[in-house]
C-alpha cells in the first residue's frame, strides 16, 4: 500500500490563461501570471493498494459519478506510468473554502492530488516537474505548486511547459483579493469548453494573442517596482480583454450577470473617490476585487453593503503546496 497527503492552495491569474496550442498535453496559447491565495485550498489524500478493483474519488466525502472520477483516472495513469506499476487507487479530497458557494477550484485540488501522488509512490519530483504534472491536469493547476506571484511558461512541449515563482520582495503581502461571490442562475460553460470555443470560432481571438505578452511585461514591471497602480491596471485590463473574446465567439457566450456589472462598477466608483483598487474575473459570475491592505476595510465595507455578508471573501497571498503527514 502506497499513501500520501498534501494541500495546495487555489491561485487566480492578474494576465489569464485562455486558450490552448495542444488540448491533450494542455499546452497554452500564452503564459500566464497568478497570485496564489491563502483562503481557498484542497486537501487530498491517495491510497495505491491491490485491494482496491477500481479507482474511487470522494470529495467533501462523497462518492464521485463517472464523468468526474474519469478525470482523475486519466491523472492518476501519468503517475502509474511514471512509478511503472498498475496498482487502483482511492483518491479523497476535501475543499476548505469559507461557504459553499461554488468555488470549488480545480486548479487546488489537482495540484493537491499531484503533490499526494509524488509523495505516496516516492517519485521525488522537484516542484518544476511537479508543476508539469499538475498541467495535465488542469492548466491553472500548475500555478498552484508555488506560493506568491507565478507564472506559468507556456512552453512548446511537455517539458518546457510549467509554472515558476516570480520574484517579488514580498509585494504580495501588502496586497489583498476580496471576492465577491455573485449568485447566477445560468448554467455556465466550462473553462475547458469556453477557451475551445474561442480560439476556434472568435474574431477577436487573435487580438487577445496579439496583446498578452504586451500585458504580461507590463505587469511584470509592476511587481518588479511595486506599482499597485500599474499592477492594478494592467490586470483589469488583460482580464477584460479575455471576456471580450466570448462575444465573438460562434455561438457568443459570456460568463457576466447583472450582478457582475454591478460589481465591476462599484470598484469604478470607489476609484473615483480615490480609493486605488481593480478587478478580474474567471469563467464565472464571481468579482475579485485587488486592494491593498491599507484600503482593504473600504472595500469590503462597499462590498458587503452592496450585496450581503456572506458574499465577501477576503484572502491574501498564499503558499505553495505542504506535503501534509
Ligand atoms: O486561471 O482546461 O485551468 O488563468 O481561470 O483545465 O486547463 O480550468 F477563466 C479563466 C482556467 C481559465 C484563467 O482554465 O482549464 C486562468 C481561467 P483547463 P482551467
């Protein structure tokens, strides 16, 4: 019998992740840039054993259907093939997120099941490979390996593509992420479907190409000289150029609510009142709003009045992730 634990903490990308050159090796169209969280992460624990028939995968405690095991399946054979044996295995993972409210990330718990994996069949991959590993996972999945700002290289094959901390002299820990958590009805396309459809059917696909690596300087520069204004900046404006992409999509789709907009226009109006703070989002309704922590009691009282308690989140910067037992 084989076991082992880790945790790995969810992460969001300041310059997005959107599209890819090759689906199964989940190589990206771009890199990408991310700040790992502390409030959000996976625990998850893998047991190799030849008492097991099949592979099972519980998370939050719960026996998982087909469609989801099937994913992990295909995650666990890249670690079987690489310890060469065959042994089935019981995956069991638990999101610690502050309510429930659909933030269940894949990018914590795929790099929590690689850092397990690693652990319980003794590989000893160092984290540049783990981070690999976790790519084939879930792309944002290998950001989550490190701790801080990352960002993920987008390589041009197997080896070359992983994530790698991005120097920083602590500037993330004057930062904070206030998430405000948008309830939506709409039954939402997948960051797996939405970024296929766009780089396969927009007409502004190719703008967003020609622009990301121009934003990725920029907000290197940022944290480089600890330019929040800069840093701010250019992440809503790399995220809002992703989003644009979904209108021209065949068929357009778009991941904003009424609620969204609202959002998104309260953080324009707490800048006019002078208070330094920018948005992005994900393939979802949900805002994150950057601040840092000298204006962070602001926002979040904006925020909370504006929707409801329970709808805001804050976090800050996180680490990367702990081998747990
Ligand atoms: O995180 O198809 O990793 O950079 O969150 O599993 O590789 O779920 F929505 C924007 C994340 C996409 C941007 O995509 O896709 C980002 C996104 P997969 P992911």
């Amino acid at each position: 019998m084989f076991k082992g634990k880790a945790r790995a903490y969810t992460n969001i990308a300041l310059i997005k992740y959107w599209g890819k050159k090759n689906e199964e090796l989940i190589l990206p169209m771009n890199n990408s840039l991310s700040l790992t969280l502390d409030a959000f992460y996976t625990e998850t624990e893998v047991i190799f054993s030849d008492s097991y028939m099949v592979d099972e995968f519980y998370l939050d405690g719960t026996l998982q259907d087909e469609k989801a095991t099937k994913k992990v399946i295909q995650f666990l054979d890249l670690f079987r093939k690489e310890a060469g044996l065959s042994l089935k295995a019981s995956v069991i993972s638990q999101n610690f997120v502050p309510t429930a409210a659909g933030l269940a990330s894949s990018a914590s718990g795929l790099a929590a099941l690689a850092g397990a994996c690693n652990t319980a069949l003794k590989l000893g991959l160092d984290d540049l490979s783990l981070s690999r590993f976790a790519r084939r996972g879930s792309g944002s999945a290998c950001r989550s390996i490190f701790g801080g700002f990352v960002e993920w290289e987008k390589g041009h094959d197997d080896l070359s593509s992983y994530a790698k901390p991005v120097p920083s002299d602590s500037f993330e820990d004057d930062l904070a992420m206030v998430f405000v958590l948008i309830n939506d009805q709409k039954k939402e396309v997948s960051s797996r479907n939405g970024m296929r459809r766009t780089v396969e059917t927009s007409n502004f696909y190719q703008g967003w190409l020609d622009s990301v690596e121009g934003d990725l300087y920029q907000l290197k520069q940022a944290i480089k000289t600890k330019d929040f204004q800069l840093l701010g900046e250019t992440m809503e404006r790399n995220g809002l150029k992703m989003h644009g992409t979904t209108l021209a999509a065949q068929p357009p789709f778009t991941y904003w609510s009424p609620d969204s907009l609202k959002a998104m226009d309260a953080v324009r109006q707490l800048r006019k009142k002078g208070i330094p703070c920018y948005f992005t989002m994900d393939a979802g309704p949900n805002v994150k709003v950057l601040v840092e922590n000298s204006h962070l009691s602001e926002v979040q009282e904006t925020f909370t009045k504006l929707f409801s308690k329970e709808q805001v989140i804050t976090a800050h910067a996180g680490p990367g992730i702990a081998i747990i037992e």
